[in-house]
C-alpha cells in the first residue's frame, strides 16, 4: 500500500503539482490500480529473460554524418518564449 | 452522392481510375459530409484549402500519367500522428496549438502514395484510455448511439469511418488503441506487427508497444493501405529492416481447412451474453467456410492487464518527461523560477489520466521497485508472447471476441480508473507479444451496438491475417451496415 507520503514524493519526482485534497483521492486512485498490478507476482518468473522488445530488436548504428540541414527556425517556432535563436528560461544563476 | 461517400477505398480508387471522379470532387464530399457532422467531434483541425490543395495534386499527378490505387483517396489522421501542415496536439492541452516542423513517416508516406488528408482526428489525451473520454477537446460520440463511447484512444478514427465521413483513417494501438473503438463503432481496425508501421513522428505513449495502424471499411481496404503505410524507416530505432509487401496477396486465399484456435481463457466470466453470442455466430460461418475450430489456451493471458499498466505507465512517464515548457507545449503565466515553472507547466497542461499514469510509472522506476514491478512485468511479458508462440504450433489464427461488452455509456467508468482498464482485457495480451491483430464486425449486441470479433496471426502475417478476415467479410455484410443517418 502506498501512503500519501508517497504520493508526495513520486509527484515531486514527476513535476507534477499535487493539492493536498488531490492526495487523498490519488492516493485511493492508485492504490487500486497496484491492488490490480498485484496480479502478476503470483507467477513465478526464475530464470526468465525480461522482454524489452517483442523481437529482439538490436540498436542500429548509422554512419555518424550530417543528414539534417539547419532548420533552426522551423524547430523554435513553437517555444513559448525565445530571443535570438535562443529558448528563454527565468533566471537560473543570480 | 451520398452512395459515394459509402464506397471503400477500393472502389474510390477504381473510379478516379477511371476518371469517374476526381480526387478534388472527393475531397470536396468528405469535407461537406465533415461539416454536417461536426456534432460527433470527430475531426479537431480541418484546413479545407490545404485538403484541396492536396486534391489538385493528386489530380495533377493522373492528369500526367501516374496511376496508384490510393492516388486521390482521401484519409485522416489520428492527431498523434504529427502533421505539417495541421494542429498537432495529442488530444492534449499541453500541445494546444502546436505546429510540427515535418510529417510524421506514416502520414509521408500516405502523401507519398498520393492520398489526400482530410484533417486531424480527436483521440484520448496521449492515446492513453478506452472512450475517448480523456481528451482535453470533449467526447467523441459513437454514430450508432450518440449516448455510447465510440472506444479508445482512437475514438475519432472510428467514429469518422463508421459515420463515412472519412473513408479510412490512421489510428494506433499501445494496449488495444485501435481494436476497442473498432469493435464499438461496427468498422474495421488493423494492428500490425509491432516494428513495421514508423514511429517517427508518433507522439511517444509507450515506445516498446505503440503501433500506428488502421481504421477501414474492409480488410482489403487494410490491405491496400497497409501497401503504402509499412516499411523500414532509418529514423526510428525500433523499425523492422523487413522489405515492403504487397498486403493484398493472400486475400483471395480462403479459409479451407484454417485451424483457428479458440483460447478458453477470452470466453470465461466476465463476457457478456449478446458479445458471446456474435462471436460464436462467427466461429460457426468460418467453419461452414470450411476452416476448423481448435482449443487453445494462453494460460498467462490474464495477466495482460496487470503487466501492461507497469510497462506503459513507466514507457509514458520517461516520454512524457520531455514536456517541460521551455522548447514547445503550455508554459504557466505564473511561478516563481524555473523548477516551478517546469512542475506548473505539466500540472496545468496534463489532464488526469496521463497524471495518474505518470505517477504509476515514476514509483515503479523508482529505487527500491524498478525489479519488483517492472523488470517482473518484463518477464511476465515474455511469458505471455511464449504462450502465443505455443498457440501458434497447434492453429493459424485465433480468433475471440475482441472485448468484454459492447459500447458502454459515457460517464459509466469515467470515475473508476481500474473498471476502465479492463476494456483492454482481450486485446492487451497481443500488444505485449507485438502480433498482428485487428477487430472485424460480426453482429450487434444490447441496445444494436455493434460487437467485434478479434483475429490474431503470428508475426509478420498481417497478408494472411487480412485474408483471412476478407473471406469473413465476402460472406457477410455486417462491415457494409451503415448507422442511421449516414
């Protein structure tokens, strides 16, 4: 079972802002879908292979040139905030 | 003209063939039939002069000679797929607006071929649930009932093919994306293998699962369509290095003499009656076809549900890391510096269910669970793909129903997250594998909504799998049945 400290703490982890009336309610919500995954420890699984990909797929490796033009432009035109080829972020460094 | 927006894509393509119609006159109906039915919610971006544009091109292109089976056929796309030229926005508030800066491989690929898009298709918030009821941009409504969900996430897709206002659509599968709302609106959805579809250009749900695929009037639409939609892709680092197929070679084969395995475990408790009964109306027309039915079992199928919501939760909430407010999506007006900045930018972009899934997949990557909950379920994975390849050495298909109920109403598990997964139950086990699966119509149940029935072939048999399922549809009319109205 989760507590709400959990909660807490995996919210943090995720960036993701949580009311403290939210936590109760997730908390609730997520201790039903674990009681669900709970499922699965019933099987015993000793000396199976974890399967990441359905077919064994292997990372390619490709020839390490340049393929893309410059489309700097194209790439920033959706940044909420930008100035001079740059993505603008509040101030980090004092 | 109302028999025309009823046509498959197969006969579409014989009439611009023969210059019966034009792609721009095609385009021109879908859009207007679009427009009248907008109550559906089908359709989020429609940009009637890029559409037509694309018309005068693919007209343009026969006018020089070239021919295509797909060359002026209009399509929409599922809006997780990124366009160009259309909004692209996961359902998602958080991409409200956004511009991609290309086309996703799939959709090049489909302009490639020279279809014409009608515009982007509303879907569950990241592909993530099963009514459609989790996008930031209202429900979709099913045009056989509008108090049913049309199923999800590719709620717009099959709601859009089964009302004719599109006459096919792109869709994916994570978990049964494509399936479920296939089942629910009486069209056909196709998943194929996972690795032949691209990617590249689909925003990322769960990477080791998602599966871009189809929504069709027939399988031999699937067929033609699949043609120009597979294929290796150098840009996506899980794409199968296979040779591109012709996908209608194996659709006049028929059925004699099939062994189609019939696992017990996706009839037990738990189906309702009117599903139970359509799908075994079916298995009874394969065999008068002249195939035979064989028991199977996947004995680890049940745990579909509990593996894939600690794989997909975890794939999501490493995916979904990249919204953050600083390169593109929602950025908050308000906060105080820049880790504030990034946490409210999620919190107000984010609706629920992609939360909820990104706090599951954040504790179970976290320290201390990583091996008791997803590197478990990695193996119980495995051991559900085993029991499909066991399957496979005694039949060529199995067939079952491809959900529990047919479409249930809106609001009727909106609050019960856990009740909601369980749409999946019968379609999940096969996303894990990676097989080929898709949902044909076989009938309808309680209150005349449609009901599905679910093929599943070994990997790489998407041509026999079609095939199987044109055989199915030669006999039968259910997937010509139109709702009211349309």
């Amino acid at each position: 079972m989760l507590t709400a400290a959990d909660v807490r703490r995996i919210a943090h982890l995720a960036r993701i802002e949580i009311t403290a009336e939210q936590t109760q309610a997730t908390l609730a919500q997520l201790n039903d879908i674990f009681a669900m995954i709970e499922q699965m420890q019933r099987v015993n699984t000793d000396g199976v292979e974890p399967m990441a990909h359905p077919l064994g797929g292997r990372q390619r490796l490709r020839d390490d040139v340049v393929t893309e033009s410059d489309q700097r432009d194209e790439n920033m035109k959706n940044a909420p905030d930008q100035a001079d080829g740059l993505f603008l972020v509040p101030r980090v460094i004092e | 003209m109302s028999e025309l927006s009823h046509a498959t894509v197969a006969e579409l393509g014989r009439l611009l063939e023969a210059k019966d119609v034009s792609a721009v006159e095609l385009a021109q109906l879908f859009l207007k039939r679009i427009d009248a039915h907008k109550d559906l919610n089908a359709f989020l971006d429609v940009r009637p002069e890029v559409t037509l544009a694309q018309a005068r091109a693919a007209d343009e292109r026969r006018a020089r000679g070239e021919t295509g089976p797909l060359l002026g056929v209009p399509i929409a796309h599922k809006d997780i797929f990124v366009t160009r030229d259309w909004c692209s926005t996961a359902s998602s508030k958080i991409l409200k607006g956004y511009m991609s800066p290309f086309d996703a491989t799939v959709v090049a690929n489909l302009k490639e071929a020279g279809m014409v898009c009608l515009g982007k298709l509303n879907c569950d918030e990241f592909a993530m649930g099963s009514s459609n009821e989790n996008s930031a941009y209202g429900n979709v409504l099913n045009p056989w009932d509008k108090t049913a969900v049309p199923g999800g996430s590719s709620g717009g897709s099959s709601s859009a093919v089964a009302a004719r206002i599109a006459p096919v659509a792109t869709a994916t599968d994570t978990g049964g994306s494509i399936r479920e709302p296939a089942a629910f609106t009486g069209v056909t959805g196709t998943k194929p293998t996972y690795g032949r579809p691209s990617r590249w250009g689909m925003i990322a749900f769960a990477s080791s699962l998602d599966t871009a695929g189809l929504m069709t009037r027939s399988a031999e639409d699937c067929a033609l369509v699949f043609g120009a939609m597979l294929g290796f892709d150098p840009k996506d680092s899980t794409s199968l290095e296979r040779p591109r197929e012709d996908f209608t070679r194996s659709l006049n084969d028929g059925v004699k003499d099939l062994r189609i395995g019939v696992p017990e475990e996706f009839f037990g408790a738990g189906l309702q009656d009117d599903v139970a009964v359509a799908v075994r109306a079916a298995l009874t027309e394969y065999e008068k076809l002249g195939a035979q039915l064989v028991d199977i079992s996947l004995p680890n199928a049940e745990l579909g549900i509990p593996v894939y919501y600690v794989i997909a939760p975890a794939e999501a909430s490493s995916n979904l890391a990249r919204f953050d407010g600083v390169r593109y999506g929602h950025r908050a007006a308000d906060f105080a510096g820049l880790p504030d900045m990034i946490k409210k930018s999620r919190s107000e972009g984010f609706g629920a269910e992609p939360k909820r899934r990104i706090l599951v997949g954040t504790y179970v990557l976290s320290h201390g669970y990583y091996d008791a909950y997803f590197i478990k379920a990695m193996k119980v994975r495995r051991l559900i793909a085993d029991d499909f390849q066991r399957a496979f050495t005694q039949c060529d298909v199995i067939a079952s129903p491809v959900t529990t109920s047919v479409a249930f109403g809106f609001g009727e598990k909106a609050s019960d997250p856990v009740a909601m997964y369980l749409a999946d139950l019968y379609t999940v086990p096969g996303s894990l594998a990676g097989i080929p699966s898709m949902s044909i119509p076989c009938g309808f149940g309680k209150k005349g909504r449609p009901v599905g029935l679910q093929l599943m072939t070994n990997y790489f048999e998407e041509a026999k799998m079609l095939g199987i399922a044109h055989a199915y549809q030669q006999a039968t009319d259910w997937h010509r049945r139109v709702p009211e109205g349309y």
